[in-house]
C-alpha cells in the first residue's frame, strides 16, 4: 500500500532537476547526516529522522518524516488480535517491514515469522525497523518472489521466484503482495488458522475473487475495510481493502 502511494507522489513530482535532487538527497546525502528522533508507524519504530529532513521534507520520500499512527491499520489490527504465542507467521509482501515486526512482537521469542519480498530496498527496510526492534532474531528474511512478480516495485526486483506450494506451513498468513494475491491462494498448500489479505483489484487481485477463494478453502471471511484510512480515496479507487479469512474448524 504504501509503495503505491509513493509511485502515485513520485509521478506528480515536475522538474527534472527536483526528481535528480531528491534521488541524491534521499539515497546519498540523507544518511550521512546526524540522527534525530524516531518516526514511528502503527507505533513502530521505522527509522530515525534527520538533521536536514526538517529542512527539505518534500524530498524526503518514502517514507515520510511524519509519524503514521494508522499505517497499515487493517493488516496491524488483524495480527494483533490473531497472532498468538508461539505462532508461525508467513508474510508475503513486507513493505517498509512494520507487519512483519508486528507479527514477531506477538508471536513473542517462541515463534517465528518467515517474510518474502520480492523489492531488494524493502528487505532492507525490514532489516533495519528489526533491529531497531529487537526481533532480528525471530524474523527470516526471503529475497523472493512468491508467485507471479505482477506489482513488484523497485528496480531491483528478485530473481528468485518461490512457487505458493513452496510457501511454509503456518499459523497466520498475510498476503500485501500487489496483485499476486489471487495467485497465491489459488495454489498454496499450507492451510493456516488465519488468511489476511490487502486485495489490490487495480492489479487483478479483487475483494470479490480474493472472498470467493478464501471461501472455497473453507474460510469464514470478514472483511476488515479500507486497507489504511489515510489513503481512503486511492484504496475507492482501486479496490484495496482487507479481508481476513478464519478456517472453519
């Protein structure tokens, strides 16, 4: 969700000469000046802010210097009332990681949480809000794509391709995988206790086909809204929305 929102702000920028200035200021500049306070997501730690952010906020981008108390609410409250102790999560899609370091926080030094991500600069990102959380530990990273790469973003894009059969058995799955959601459930074998999933119907995967997969795999399915309550209008515009998925015992 949040990398559509960076390409959706990446393409209104005008100017050759911002676009070059802000690629250097973020990729070059950015870290070598002296840390600040942390910038925090659904309450996680995800990076420090720094000294010239202040500055030149509109070149900071992604993420933002600002705190996201909301950031991925649908998917943050879904793990955070599903994930248990000792739990086995799966996650597809980890975005700037904040999930994923949700899931290890719940499922606590006893279970684990195996992560696949296709964009070289998010596993990165998953990386560092892990250490910054003390879940390094608990938390395998995947330099893969599961499925088809249909909404990869990033121009490092992984050439290791995971077939959804190879996907780990597990207690709680989640799917932000840009399109290859429907993929995914059509062909995974693990059936875990809980299904979430960001639908992403601008990229083939609707909430409509997502429901009715979950359904024929024997889940009972709620559907959790909007996937960030930000970003409302571009979640209307393109079908983005959360559903989770319980299977029927």
């Amino acid at each position: 969700m949040t990398k559509l929102i960076g390409v959706y702000r990446e393409a209104g920028a005008t100017g050759l000469a911002w676009r070059l200035f802000s690629y250097f200021y973020k990729n070059f500049i950015r870290t070598l000046l002296p840390r600040r306070n942390l910038i925090f997501y659904a309450g996680i730690p995800v990076d420090h802010r720094r000294a010239g952010d202040q500055l030149l906020p509109q070149l900071y981008n992604p993420p933002d210097i600002d705190d996201a108390p909301d950031y991925e609410q649908a998917l943050v409250t879904a793990l955070k009332a599903h994930v248990k102790p000792g739990d086995r999560v799966t996650v597809v899609g980890v975005g700037s990681g904040v999930t994923c370091v949700i899931a290890a926080l719940a499922a606590t030094n006893t279970g684990c949480v195996n992560c696949f991500e296709g964009d070289f600069n998010g596993v990165s990102s998953l990386k560092r809000v892990a250490r910054l959380n003390g879940v390094s530990d608990r938390i395998n990273v995947h330099y893969a794509v599961v499925g088809e790469a249909i909404g990869v973003y990033g121009n490092a894009v992984a050439t290791t391709i995971v077939h959804p059969t190879e996907l780990p058995r597990c207690d709680v799955l989640e799917l932000d995988c840009e399109g290859a959601e429907v993929g995914i459930l059509r062909n995974m074998t693990a059936q875990p206790r809980i299904v979430a999933v960001e639908t992403h119907g601008f990229l083939g995967a609707p909430t409509s086909v997502v429901r009715e997969i979950l359904e024929s795999r024997g889940y009972s399915v709620y559907d959790s809204g909007w996937a960030e309550p930000r970003f409302q209008k571009v979640c209307i515009e393109n079908d983005i929305r959360v559903l989770i998925g319980t299977l029927c015992t």
